[in-house]
C-alpha cells in the first residue's frame, strides 16, 4: 500500500518518471552487454558514457574521473580501502568523524584490525567537525582524511571547503561521503579541493543498486573488486546499464531543478520547524540550523521512544525514520546525536522526517497534528508507569 505521506526521503526516492523511462529500453530491447564487440553493445556503452559525462558535469569533474559502482557503500568501501593500500608504505594514519556513515565507520575499524590507526574528531553540538580539530590531529604518517558532505541522519553540511584545503595544503588525500548531498546542493570538487566523493542513486530519484565514486586523475587505487576489465580495469562486474542510464538521467533532471528545489524544501521545512518548536512542548532539533541539507528536520522528544513515535505514525499513513535506515533494528541510540552531546535517554525520543519537493504544506500541517495527539498519548502513559527497571539501567 502507497504511504499516505513520506517523509523518509533520506532513506531512499522514489526513481523519477523520467529515469524510469530512460531505463526501461535497456531491460528488453537494448540489453547487450557494452563489453561485448558488436553493434548493439557499442550502442549501449555510448549511453553509460552519456551518464557518466552527464554526472561528471554536476561536480566539475572529467568523466574519466567517474567509477561506477554498486552504490554508496562500496563507493566508501574502495575509497577508504583504496587509499589505505595505495599508501601503506607512506602511513597507516586515518582521521575521519564520530558521526559518519556505518560505511566509513566500519570500513575504518576493519583497517584498524589490519594495522591502521583511526582518529575519529568530535563534533559540536550541531554535529560539525571543526577544520581546526582536523588540523591538528594531522601526524606524519596520515594518509587520508574522510569526512562526510552532509550528515544523513541531522542534515549538518560539514565545512568541507576548509577540510579540503588542509588536506591539499599537507599533502593528504581527502575523501568525503556525499550520499546525502549530492544532486540536493551544489558541489566542485575542485573548487573544495576533494579527491574522492562516493554517490549513491537512490538518494536523488534514481534506482537502487548503483552509485559512482570520483576519483581525481592521477591516483591509481587498488581495484576492490577483482575480475574483468571493466571500468577501464577499475571495477570489476558487467556494467549495469539501465541503472546507470537512470542514474545519469536523474542526476541531470535533480541538477536542472536543484535551486528551486533547494528554496522549496528549505521553506518547507523551516515552517514545519517552527510549528513543532512553538507548539510542542519539551522538544529539541537536532542539526544545524543554517548550514543544512534543505530537506532533513531532525528532533528529539523528551518522554517518549521513537520507535513508538513511527508505529503510531505509520497507523496514520506517516512513513518517517529514527535516523540511519542501515542502523534500524539497533536498540543503540544514534551514534550522531550522542556525538552531538545529547544524553543517550534524550537520544532514544529521536525522530527525523526528510522531505522532498513532492510533499505540500497540507501534509506538513496533517503530520504535526498527528503528533500533537500521539505525543500527548505516549507520554501520557509514560508518566503514569514511569521507566523501566531496565530502561533506568541502559540510560546511565
């Protein structure tokens, strides 16, 4: 059944008419594989090429920057890794971030069982790393330093133009995880200095199941996947032709609307904001309030589960998250929000609501009500029972 509201964007798009069209052809028509030597396979290579070019258009990149991959995580996965092979002569010193994705936090602690030394920067109460902090955790055998475009679960876009000129300016390479951002807000690798940026299509109206990962000219990494030569001997794996034909198609369609985009979503959620602030009691957002992704509005209620909270807004056709779609299941509070300072009791009332410009402000106003009445209920039952034995015990 059709959700009656989604506000779970974060988590995944709906793949766009127009991808979905341009995909469709190479399912049952067009569906030579591009590695073969005949004409209906050159066809079908020239398409991969058109997204490729398309996509390395949108950062300023050169196409012959672009790897296609399976998506975000293995994009993260050949980055982090790549680098740490390429490099193990030089060091074995890592920096990345307290809130990145569970792609580059497990990635990284699988290096540190093979020998490399992680620093993980904390953040500040708006979930930013500061530039400063990166600075100076920079030693002579670091060899790259991750931090991630825009936090998926608060929104908090990182100062990545600074981070990325400290790392030039010694000499380190930078990669940034970029799933959340972009095709929702403008990004230049050069212009920031990134020498790695993972993508996944999903994110931004494509299909699942495919992503790209940029890499600047001139650094040679290690393929992850072994096999056959594709990807220019990169990445091995037939190549995905639909899913990278819907990916560049809704790249370029994301691209060409972006800042009404950008002013819609913005709007739309700093009004649903301040709704929520001004009529909710006991309430606190989490994220940055200015440097932002314009559509993620996250909040903790004090009093109350989140897993509670989206039960009873699923009942009423409400699809929203508690954060991390890859972390649901965890009876753990979000990493993200505990780096931020937020008490782990705090942490558990944590609910966040991606939007997207297909959402109105009918639906907004129809949310809030809902949790007006679902909040009043929870906690309601919550004062009259009080925490569990076992609850006191997991928020000390």
């Amino acid at each position: 059944m059709k959700p009656l509201i989604y506000l779970d964007h974060a988590a995944t798009t709906a793949v766009r008419k127009e991808a979905l069209d341009a995909m469709m052809p190479y399912f049952m028509e067009h569906y030579s594989n591009p590695s073969s030597m005949y004409q209906s396979a050159f066809e079908a290579k020239e398409k991969t090429e058109e997204a490729r070019a398309a996509i390395a258009s949108l950062i300023g990149a050169s196409a012959d920057e672009i790897y296609f991959t399976g998506g975000g995580s293995e994009s993260d996965n050949w980055a982090i890794k790549g680098v740490a092979q390429l490099l193990r002569e030089k060091g074995r010193h890592i920096i990345t971030t307290a809130i990145e994705h569970h792609a580059v936090l497990h990635t990284c602690q699988w290096l540190s069982q093979q020998g490399y030394e992680v620093t993980y920067l904390p953040v500040d109460s708006y979930g930013m790393v500061s530039p400063e902090s990166v600075e100076e955790a920079i030693r002579p055998d670091t060899i790259l330093i991750s931090v991630m475009y825009a936090n998926n679960e608060i929104g908090t876009i990182e100062p990545i133009r600074e981070i990325g000129a400290i790392a030039r300016k010694y000499g380190i390479f930078f990669h940034t995880d970029a799933v959340q951002a972009f095709a929702h807000v403008p990004i230049h690798v050069g212009e920031e200095k990134i020498d790695l940026l993972s993508a996944s299509a999903h994110k931004f109206g494509g299909p699942k199941g495919v992503g790209f990962l940029y890499i600047r000219s001139g650094i040679l990494l290690e393929p992850l996947l072994h096999g056959g030569a594709q990807e220019r001997g990169r990445r091995a794996g037939t190549t995905n032709v639909p899913g990278i034909v819907g990916m560049g198609t809704a790249a370029v369609l994301a691209a060409e609307t972006m800042q009404e985009r950008m002013r819609y979503e913005s709007a739309l959620r700093d009004a649903f904001v301040q709704r929520i602030l001004s009529e909710i009691p006991d309430v606190k957002r989490n994220g940055h309030p200015e440097q932002c992704l314009p559509g993620i509005a996250n909040f903790c209620f004090s009093s109350v589960e989140g897993e509670s909270v989206l039960l009873l807004l699923d009942l009423h056709g409400i699809c929203a998250s508690s954060g991390s779609a890859c972390a649901s299941g965890s009876e753990d509070p979000s990493h993200v929000l505990l780096a931020a300072g937020v008490s782990r009791e705090l942490a558990r009332g944590s609910v966040r609501f991606s939007l997207s410009q297909d959402n109105t402000k009918e639906e907004m106003d129809f949310v809030i009500d809902c949790l007006k009445d679902i909040l009043s209920s929870l906690r309601e039952i919550s004062h009259q029972t009080g925490p569990s034995e076992k609850e006191e015990t997991r928020w000390e």
